[in-house]
C-alpha cells in the first residue's frame, strides 16, 4: 500500500463519517538500539488526534486486517523496516481527552528486524528519535502506553497523567481521614458495596471466603478487611495509599480484636506483593480514584492464584452525571475525570479528581487484563444499607448508585 494510504489513526479517509466514541483498533512497536534507547516519532502539530506528540511508531489495523500483519506493514510504510519476529505485549486503551476520541493499541517488542529505521511518513510525523525509557513520560508519551513499555522492561510504573491536572490523591486522603471515617460510621459486621447497596454477605459473589487468602484493594478504614476476616478469612490484607486510613484501620482492628494485615502501596501495581499470593480480590469505592485502571486490574490479576475470584463496586458512572442532588446534569457520561468538592459534616472541605470509568471501559479493562467477566450488577436501592449516607435518596432509587462485577482469573492451562 503507497504511504499516502496509509491507514493512519486519524487519517479522515479511515474515518468518515467522525464518531469520536468509536473506538479505533492500532498496532505499535517497541524498537531498541540495543544499548538502553527506544524509538519514538514525534507526531505533527497539524494531526487531528493526539497531534504534538511522541509516540511509538505504529497505526491503524485496517478493516479485515490481523492485528499482528498490521503491526509489521505500519512499521515497513514508517520506517522503511521489515520486522522479523515481534512479541505481544499488551493493549492501552487511550483517550483523547479534549475529543473524547478513543483508541486500543495492541503494543509489541520487536525482536527482530531489517534496515535501518527512516521517517517515511512525514505527513505524520515531523521527527523520529533514540530515547531512554525515563525520557518518555516527558516527551508526552501517553501514560497508558508508556506503562505497558515500563512493565515490559522490568521498570517502576509511571502513574502520570498528562494532559490532565490531578489532584494528589496519598495526600488528599490522608488529609480528610478524620472527617471522613468519623463521618461514614461504616460498620465492620458486613461487607459493605456502598450505602444502599446489598451486602457481599447477600450477594456472594465471591462464594464463602472461609479458609481463603484474601486482599482488600484500597481498603480505606479496613471495615470491608476486617469483615472478611470474621467470616473465616483464613488471611485478610487490607492495602491503601493513604498513612492516615491504614492508622485508622490498624486502631479499627485494634479495638475490635480481630487480626488483619495492613500494606501502604498504590493498586495500580500493588508492589511489594508477590504473584499468585490470594484466592480472592475485593476492592469497594477504590477505584473511581484511580487514573490507570488497565495497570490496576493487571495488578490485582497478578497477585491472584489461577481460579481467583475478584469482586469490586465503584460508583455508577450513570450516577455520576448528576450533582448533589436532583436531575440537573453536572457533565456527560463519557467525560470520565471530573473535579469532586467534598463538603463533611464538620466544616472541612476537600477538593477531589475522580475518574468515573464508564461501564464499557471497566469491561474492557478487565478482559484485557486477562479476567473472565461472571457477573455485572446494578443493584437497586436499598433502605436496609443506607447507614450514615444523606444523599439524594429519592434519585437513588430512579439511578443505579453503585455498579458491581464480579470475575475471575482464568485456571492455568
Ligand atoms: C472511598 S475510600 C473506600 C475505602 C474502603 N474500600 C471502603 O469501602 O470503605 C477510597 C480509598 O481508596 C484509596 N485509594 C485511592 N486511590 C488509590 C491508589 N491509587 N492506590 C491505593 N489506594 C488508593 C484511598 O486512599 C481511600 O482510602
């Protein structure tokens, strides 16, 4: 295929009529110099997507086309290289935040290949060059891609976002733990999926935890953890980015007498924990805080046995478009980071960035980090579980508040 059709990611003759929420399906390449350094081109300032950008060379699998042949004929119309043998690595979905256009990359680790790569495609891209890993986060490369790059070579995780202004999260939890613990009242004699939710002790979704392994993905105050233990956890760990929710979790633990372990690491690689370490994952109200949930769920699917069970609920992406109370609209459903100003009881205001994934990319997420999907719930509201929450209980029950799934990591084959 001549270069000027070429099947570009955002070539409009690939493209008619625009919907920027279809997503586009593209292959990349990691190239190395063999001496520490990786190819990067720069996309062009006039692209109309993702332009002014370092990028791995790559582009978009056309209609009937392999995913794997597409990597091989972008990187030969690009660089002017045949690429001899490759190894898949794994897929970014990525987003443009300012189109809302979406895109999966499946990205590969040239092994192999022939002649010496050349900027070919100059309506693309106005520069390539060497750079080392550490380089690509400030060369813009986008974090979901670069952290598949940084996993595949044995590298820490860049949990950046950029383009996008967040809050710091550690410090911003730690900050309103007080306020928020002494406000939420959560008891710790059920496994809690939210106020007005049924309870995992209701909904079992992951079958009797007695005997089990158990760990807790942003376990706040540790309620849900120390719940898991009394019903028969034979070991429950609780793990949050937060100081000052662990403190309170090991007080919470303390006082209720009841034996859990406590771990300060990010979900998104749940480093320093080992492969293979539970039989059973939860994770309640964690992960609408969490920028990178690709990274996140391949976390908690490594540190899984084979036949692991992983249950988790975040607020309904639905829910979310609606503010404080009523029907006004605060922002569409597809615009998934939005600023949260959190009001206590107490006087005390904290200002937020969360990430409302919408139901599609927490499907995808998950599949693509290697689970089978068993169950997706909307519970409807109920008035047994509401407890201390003094939200807009009547939209509550017209707007499913809290969104589950429940799945589970494949047996080893
Ligand atoms: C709303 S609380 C929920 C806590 C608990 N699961 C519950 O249901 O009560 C969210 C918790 O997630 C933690 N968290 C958010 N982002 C995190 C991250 N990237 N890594 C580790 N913990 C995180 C926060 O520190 C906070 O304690």
């Amino acid at each position: 295929m001549p270069v000027s059709e070429r099947s570009g990611i955002d070539d409009p003759a690939n493209d008619p009529p625009i919907n920027p929420q279809r997503t586009l399906v593209g292959s990349s390449g990691l190239i190395g110099d063999g001496e520490g350094r990786y190819l990067l081109v720069h996309r062009r300032a006039d692209r109309r997507y993702w332009p002014d950008l370092w990028d791995l060379p790559g582009g978009t699998v056309a209609d009937d086309e392999d995913v794997d042949d597409a990597l091989v004929r972008e990187l030969r119309e690009e660089l002017g290289v045949e690429v001899e043998s490759f190894q898949f690595l794994d897929t970014a979905l990525i987003k443009e935040p300012a189109s809302g256009r979406r895109a999966a990359i499946n990205v590969y680790a040239v092994a192999q290949l022939t002649g010496e790569p050349a900027n070919l495609a100059t309506d693309e891209h106005d520069e390539i060059g060497w750079f080392t890993p550490d380089e690509f986060a400030a060369k813009g490369v986008l974090s979901a891609v670069n952290s598949i790059v940084r996993q595949a070579l044995d590298l820490p995780i860049d949990h950046a976002a950029p383009g996008v202004e967040h809050v710091d999260m550690e410090s911003t939890w730690d900050d309103i733990a007080e306020h928020y613990q002494a406000q939420a009242g959560i008891p710790t004699d059920k496994i809690h999926y939210g106020a007005g939710t049924p309870t995992e002790n209701e909904l079992q979704l992951l079958g009797d935890p007695a005997g089990k392994d158990l760990i807790d993905v942003g376990c706040g105050g540790a309620q849900n953890t120390i719940a898991f233990k009394r019903a028969g956890a034979a070991r429950a760990l609780g793990v949050d980015q937060s100081a000052e929710q662990l403190a309170f979790s090991q007080r919470l633990a303390d006082q209720e007498g009841i034996e859990i372990e406590l771990l300060k690491a990010r979900v998104e690689d749940l480093v320093p924990l080992p492969d293979d370490s539970f039989d059973l994952a939860f994770s309640a109200y964690c992960f609408q805080f969490v920028q990178d949930i690709q990274a996140t769920f391949r976390a908690v699917h490594r540190v899984l046995r084979p036949g692991g069970r992983f249950a988790f609920c975040v607020g309904h992406p639905a829910y979310a478009m609606f503010g404080e109370e009523g029907y006004d609209l605060s922002k569409p459903y597809f615009q998934r980071d939005a600023e949260f100003i959190w009001p206590f009881d107490d006087g005390h205001v904290s200002r937020m960035t969360v990430v409302h994934h919408t139901g599609e990319d927490l499907f995808d997420a998950l599949r693509l980090a290697g689970f089978q999907v068993e169950r997706l719930l909307e519970p409807e509201f109920t008035e047994r579980e509401v407890g201390n929450w003094k939200r807009d209980v009547e939209r509550a029950k017209s707007i499913p508040r809290t969104i589950i799934f429940a799945a589970r990591k494949p047996e080893a084959t």
